[in-house]
C-alpha cells in the first residue's frame, strides 16, 4: 500500500511524534461472529505500516488474548522487511484477566510487563497503559501496578506510563499524580458525545499529557439516536458517510495526538486513506 505524507503530532510531555491515525488492534483479522483470522490480522497491521502510520495500540486481552501475538508477528515480519523497531511507538495496555488476576499489584504488573514483551517480541515498550480498572486504590498503592511501572521506566523497558478507561475521574486523578504521561480515552469525543472535553482533555492540556482519542465511531446512533439521524441526513445529501464526517471532526482537536482506527481487514485501512483525502465543505 503506498505511503501516506502524513500529519505528526506531538504526545504530549513524552516528546513521541506520532501520526494522527494509529492502528487499534482490537479487531485484526476478524470475520465477524467472533472468528478471527490471524494471518489476515498480520496483513491488516502490515498494511496500516506500509502507509507510514507509526503508532501501534494493542492489549494482553484483546482477541482472548491474541492480539499481542498478532501484532508481534506482525512487526518481527515487518523488520525482516528492512524496517526499524525504533521508528515506531508501541502501546500495549495491563490487563485484570484469568491468567493475570492480580494484574494491579506490584507482581502482577512485573508480570504482565514480562509476558506482553514476550508476545510482542520486543525489549521494550514506548507506551505501557493500565487498563480498565475499576478501581484505582491497587494501582496507586504503595505496591501498586504504578510503583512497578516506574521501576519499569526507570530501568528502560517502558518509556512512557499511560492510562486507558473511560471513567473521566479516574483519567483526572492519574494525571494529577504527575506520574502518568498519557490518557487512552474511548467513545467520549466525537460528532454525538463531547463529554472528554471538561471529563479529562482540559486537565490532560494543562499536565502536558498526550491523549490518544478511540472508538470514535462506536454506537454512534446509541449514543443520540435523533442526532445521528440528523447528521446522517446531512451527509447523505452531500454523499458523504456519517464515519468520514466524524473522523474530520475528531482530527481537528489538535489537542488529541492520534485517533486509533480498528482495523479488521487490509481493505479498512485503504477505506480509511480515502476518507482522509474527502473535502468537506
């Protein structure tokens, strides 16, 4: 697929430069009815890095926990192809799940660190994000996930700690420690729900954390139905889909570094590089 010239932001105080479209890898290779096909989900990343995106979003417990191994062949391919580890940023999120039930604590994070380095194959991670808690006393505890992700940083195998939920209070509270370097938030800032912009994105500016923007077109219609259909009929008259509407709208905050894309099939990430090149008027 050919390269795309590419916008790059800055994410926030971490200094990584990023394309404003990531790759989500929550759904690579999937075919609906929950099967996955995990040669096409090598193909599909493949594809994204060959348009020059450079940001790569994954979990220990996305695709029942393939995801990671996914994304790991994915890239030792992608190096055997001549290109560089190091020109890309890697996000991988921590888990709670059956073979990590303590995943919060001090031990269960240094565990998650060491298996997800090893599905990845990789030696470090530029992003590491602590994923969907409910509650935030075992990450924040003395030894908490946060005292070893720091340990993590200090010694180089993370570069940057992040935070991935939607609770906007738990995004605050994190920031607010001084400890966290970037904010994952998901279906809260988009053509129908804005609601991140005074839940976390205004707190996120003034510490200087990168916040990357996902789900961007989930539920949209669940979300506002009457809305959507407004916006529907908008883009209808003007032949336009209500999702590439959306994905102009969301890059305009040039507050949020990246807006990660699910992709499921090499041709999504094509769709996706023409609804970029849409003029909307």
């Amino acid at each position: 697929m050919a390269e795309y010239n590419w916008e790059k932001r800055i994410l926030g105080r971490t200094g990584f430069e990023v394309t404003v479209l990531g790759i989500g890898s929550a759904w690579l290779g999937h075919q609906g009815q929950g099967k996955y096909d995990f040669d096409q989900g090598v193909e599909t990343l493949i594809a994204g890095l060959e348009t020059g995106i450079n940001l790569v979003d994954t979990s220990d417990n996305y695709i029942g926990g393939e995801s990671e191994a996914v994304v790991g062949r994915a890239l030792e391919q992608w190096r055997v192809q001549g290109n560089r580890r190091e020109d890309l940023i890697l996000s991988t999120k921590l888990s709670v799940y059956g073979s990590n039930p303590n995943a919060f604590s001090y031990d269960g994070a240094m565990f998650g660190l060491e298996q997800s380095l090893k599905r990845l194959r990789t030696d470090y991670l530029d992003i590491f994000l602590v994923h969907d808690p409910t509650d935030l006393t075992p990450v924040l505890a003395d030894r908490g996930a946060l005292a070893a992700l720091l340990k993590a940083k200090e010694e180089g195998t993370i570069r940057a700690i992040g935070l991935g939920c939607r609770p906007h209070e738990f995004h605050r509270t994190c920031i607010e420690t001084g400890s966290f370097d970037v904010s994952l938030t998901f279906r809260d800032y988009n053509l129908i729900d804005m609601t991140a912009e005074t839940g976390m994105l205004e707190t996120a500016t003034v510490h200087n954390v990168g916040v990357l923007n996902a789900s961007i077109n989930a539920a949209l219609d669940d979300q506002d139905p009457e809305r959507a259909r407004q916006l529907a009929e908008w883009c209808q008259a003007r032949d336009l889909d209500l999702s590439t509407l959306n994905l102009h709208f969301c890059l305009r905050d040039k507050r949020f570094a990246s807006i990660l894309i699910g992709y499921s099939r090499p041709v999504r990430v094509a769709q996706n590089m023409k609804a970029l090149s849409v003029e909307i008027n």
